[in-house]
C-alpha cells in the first residue's frame, strides 16, 4: 500500500469554470494532465443553472454535498435526475451533454470522471464502520463527523480527506462519533473487453 497522501478542501483554491456558473476544486487526477485524464476527482460549486460538457469515453459519478440540488437533463430526454438527495451518488455516461438546473440556490457536489474502458469507480458512502475492498488506487472524503482509517490514528475531520495513488489492499474505516458521513471512492483498472 502506497503513502497516503491527505488534503483538505478548504485550502484547495477554488477555479472558475469557463461559463463562469461556478467553482471546481480539483482533488487529483491521473494521466498527462487534468484535461487528458485517466481519472479524476473534484468538487464543484454550482451558482447558477449551466450546461455540463460532454466528455467522451468517460464515464461520471456526481454526488449532491450540499445545498438543494439540482436537474440534470440531456437534450434528447434520455437523462431525467433530480439530483436532490445529499450523499446519493448518481452514475451516468458523460458523452451527453446535460442542463444543470438549480432547485433552490447554489449547491455544492463531489464529482469522479473515469475513462471508460481503461478505469472505473465505486463511488459509497458509508455512516458506520466498513472495510474497504482492494483497489487500484483510493480515495476517501469526509463529508461529517471524524473518521479513522485503518491503522492510521490520526483523525479525518469534515472536508478532509484522504488519497492513495496505487493499489490499497482491504481497508477498515470506523467514525469515532455518530451521526458521521465517508465518501469513498475506489478506482480500479477495468480489466474486461
């Protein structure tokens, strides 16, 4: 198991996306850059209805942190989610291009982009103790509470979080309060035709 390596999303500079409707963190990624990715990891914050791009080959997994939420459709009806429901990961292709409109007010999300056929994810979230299955390379996200991971006995607190960058075996995670969240995302290589 790799060197984990830890962030916090509220040091992490927020980049305005190029319509402006919004702000993306970037966690990490993989690959050449964070244009020409294997994966990646990010966290938007949504101000304004907006269009999402198409990215093809790859595949995406949103999950709503904060706020009331929103529509995601595609043009030709094909996608129809109320993405409204806090930590419920949605999974979808992200060929389509998708209108985002907001319910009620800026909201906030966590999303993960794989490129199909090479990666893909396992986006949970977990509010008691688990054990993480193996994984090529893993991250972990607080969203609430205070979290222990494996014999790591420093704490992960809210909008920490936690990245290993190569293969992880299983691996215990316990909050050490109630009422406590963990995004997890396990990315693996997709080793099927």
């Amino acid at each position: 198991m790799s060197a984990p390596q830890r962030f916090d999303l509220r040091v992490i500079v927020p980049q305005p996306w190029k319509n402006g409707a919004g702000l993306t963190r970037e966690i990490a990624f993989a690959g050449v850059s964070a244009a020409a990715f294997d994966w990646r990891v990010s966290v938007a914050e949504v101000d304004r209805a907006a269009p999402f791009s198409a990215f093809v080959g790859i595949d995406r997994s949103i999950t709503l942190l904060s706020g009331a939420g929103m529509r995601l459709r595609s043009h030709d009806g094909a996608i129809d989610h109320a993405l409204t429901t806090t930590l419920a990961p949605f999974q979808f292709p992200g060929d389509v291009a998708l209108a985002a409109t907001l319910v009620g007010g800026a909201c906030t999300d966590f999303n993960v982009m794989t490129r199909r056929g090479e990666w893909r994810s396992d986006v949970q979230v977990h509010r008691g103790p688990a054990t993480i299955a193996e994984a090529d390379a893993l991250l972990l996200l607080c969203c609430s509470g205070t979290w222990l991971a494996g014999d790591d006995a420093q704490p992960i607190g809210a909008d920490e979080g936690v990245l290993w960058r190569s293969a992880t075996s299983a691996l215990p995670i316990r909050p050490t309060a109630a009422n406590a969240a963990m995004l997890t995302v396990r990315l693996c290589h997709d080793r099927h035709p």
